[in-house]
C-alpha cells in the first residue's frame, strides 16, 4: 500500500498532533507504522462484541465526539474501572446451552463495558508504534497501560507479541479486572494470561498458531524457571466439578497436601469426602468385596422368605381360631334360641292350665 494514501486514509487520525506522526531521527518512516494481524475490520473481535459495541448509544455519541489519541487517554483515565467486555450483570446466559451460554460470546449479549468500546475506538485511530509506546507506559492509570497490552494481544502478530511484553512481564503494578471488582492482578500476571490462555472472561482472543504458541511457553520457562518447574511437579488441586464428582487428579496419586496459609473454607471436608469416597469405591470393586455383598444379599433373600412363611402361618392360625371362635358362637347362640323357645312353650302351658281351672 502507498504511504501517501495511508497518510491520507480517514483511519489514520491518530492524534491531532503532527510530532506525534513524525519518526524520529533514527527511524525509518514505516518504523512508526503498525502492521495490523488479521482481520483489519473487526479488530479480530468477537462478531456479538463488535455489533454491541458499533450499535451502543456510548461508541456512536459520546466517543464519536473524540478526535484525537489524548482524548480518548483522558476518556479511558475517567471511564473504565475493568477490562471485560461486558458489564456486570447485563449479559442474559439463562436457559441456554452448549456455546451460547459459554465463554465464546454467542448468543445473548448485553451491555458491553466502556473498556471495549474505547479499546475499539483506539483501533479506528490506528495507533502509531509511538502512541501504543505511550499507552502501555503511561504513568496516569494502570487501565490505560492494560488497554495497550490488550490494543497488542487483538491486533499484533502473534510472533511480535513476547517482544511487546517481555519488559513487563515482571511489572507489579496492580489492577481490578472484573467488573463490579473483586478480582485484582498484577500487570505481569495479565501479561502472562494474554500469553498462554486463549479465554478471556466471556470471550477469546485471537488464536496463536501452535508453533508460535510453543515457543512462547518456553520462553516464559526459561524466564521464569521456578515457577515453570514448581507448577510441572505439583499435583493438580483437587476441584468439584458440575457433576458433583471429584475430577482434577489421576487416582493412582493421593490428593495433595493444602499448607495452612492457603487453606480455605471447605477444602479439609472435601478432601475428607474424597478419601471417603475412594475407599468406599475401592473396597466395593474389589472381588472379595462383590462376595460378600452376593452373601449378604443371598442371606436378606432367605431372611424375607422366612418372614413370609411366618407371616403366612400366623395368618393360617388367625384364619383358623378365627373360624373356631364363630363355630363357638353359632353353637351358643343355637343353645341359647332354643332354650328360650322351651320357656315360651312352658310358660305357654301354665297360662293354659290356669286358664282351664279358672273355668271349672
């Protein structure tokens, strides 16, 4: 492409100012120039991001007012307080499944935060090399210098990113990334995740080819070997997955001893029904185990038979004092009738004999 139509281009207003344009005296002019990985329209942004982000009162009105690169620094000083993409509580995941309601950003979207709005309007800038330089060193805020590394990890080749990021990856300076706070970071530790992890709150960045991806990590071990070598001969921390199941660890090892300074609330009683749990899963594989449990569910069998004959012999010999007792019954009842029919008939005879004498 032509410098001079670049320079003419309506991307390339940058900032208001000519010296900031101008390369200095050891540089080349396409020095200052950025090359731009990917897709040079999207930013190589999320597709929901992007329309959210195009479509929102904020971007169109307010940050259509903003010419110029210092603008949107002082804009960026006063407005943004996190670096995810949507703000909290606005994004409307329930109900859904699979990748719509995962950390890729499709489906349902929501009201996306100030810091990705102005992330983009500094990509319609265009940043010179000069003004990303001032960006991730400014002195002002730490959410300007992260708006810079993250303007990098969306818009430089993957191979030119370690060369951004190796002077700082040890920076200590901290920052609150979530929204509605909670979550504080050091700037080198943000680094790193931009590095080596492709999720980013509820989004991805750009992919990194895998060859590249390779050396990155071994650039990091060999820059910071302790803890590389400490986080490969760790065993892995023992989670509660959705399932309710205990995953995270290869069941030959045992789970891991938790110091006392990073012990947290419930991680004693799950480690406790962990053990629990395996030694009963144990015990119930073994084949001793599966017959004993063929006796002792043999010997319940027997057990119910036996109280269903005992129940049907007390029910015969119910039956059968039962059918005893109403013989009894009709017996007397029949001794009973007929004893009061030979009464009538006595007495019957008396009225008569009394009768006939009564006459004479």
């Amino acid at each position: 492409m032509d410098l001079k139509n670049i320079a003419s281009s309506p991307w390339n207003n940058s900032s208001g100012n000519e010296e900031d344009r101008k390369p200095g005296p050891k540089e080349g002019k396409k020095s200052n120039i950025l090359p731009l990985w990917g897709n040079e329209r999207t930013m190589n942004l999320n597709p929901l991001i992007l329309t959210n982000i195009q479509s929102s009162h904020y971007f169109k009105v307010n940050l259509y007012e903003l010419k110029t690169y210092h603008e949107v620094i002082d804009e960026i000083y006063y407005k943004v307080a996190h670096l995810e993409p949507w703000e909290k509580g606005s994004r409307k995941t329930a109900g859904q499944t699979g990748m719509c309601g995962g950390v890729r950003g499709v489906g349902a979207g929501g009201i996306v935060s100030t810091a990705y709005c102005l992330l983009y309007k500094l990509f319609t800038l265009r940043l010179t090399r000069k003004q990303l330089n001032g960006l991730i060193n400014h002195p002002d805020s730490p959410y300007i210098r992260a708006l810079g590394f993250m303007y990098i990890r969306y818009t430089q080749p993957p191979a030119d990113l370690f060369s951004w990021y190796d002077d700082y990856l040890e920076d200590e300076e901290e920052l609150d990334v979530k929204a509605g706070g909670g979550q504080t970071m050091k700037m080198g530790e943000v680094l790193k995740q931009f590095l080596t992890k492709l999720e980013w709150f509820s989004t991805l960045f750009p992919r990194i080819p895998v060859p590249i991806q390779k050396e990155l990590e071994q650039r990091l071990a060999e820059k910071f070997p302790y803890n590389s070598s400490s986080s490969r001969n760790s065993k892995p921390s023992i989670t509660l997955n959705n399932q309710s199941k205990y995953g995270g660890y290869n069941r030959k090892e045992e789970p891991r001893h938790v110091p006392d300074d990073e012990v947290q609330w419930g991680e004693a009683g799950r480690a406790s029904h962990w053990r629990a749990r395996s030694d009963e899963s144990r015990r119930d594989r073994s084949p001793r185990r599966k017959k004993e449990k063929s006796r002792e569910s043999d010997r319940d069998r027997g057990k119910d038979r036996e109280r269903d004959r005992d129940r049907d012999r007390h029910r015969g010999r119910s039956l059968s004092r039962e059918r005893s007792r109403r013989s009894r019954d009709m017996r007397s009842r029949s001794r009973d009738k007929s004893y009061r029919d030979r009464s009538r008939e006595r007495s019957k005879e008396r009225h008569r004999d009394k009768d006939r004498h009564r006459i004479r």
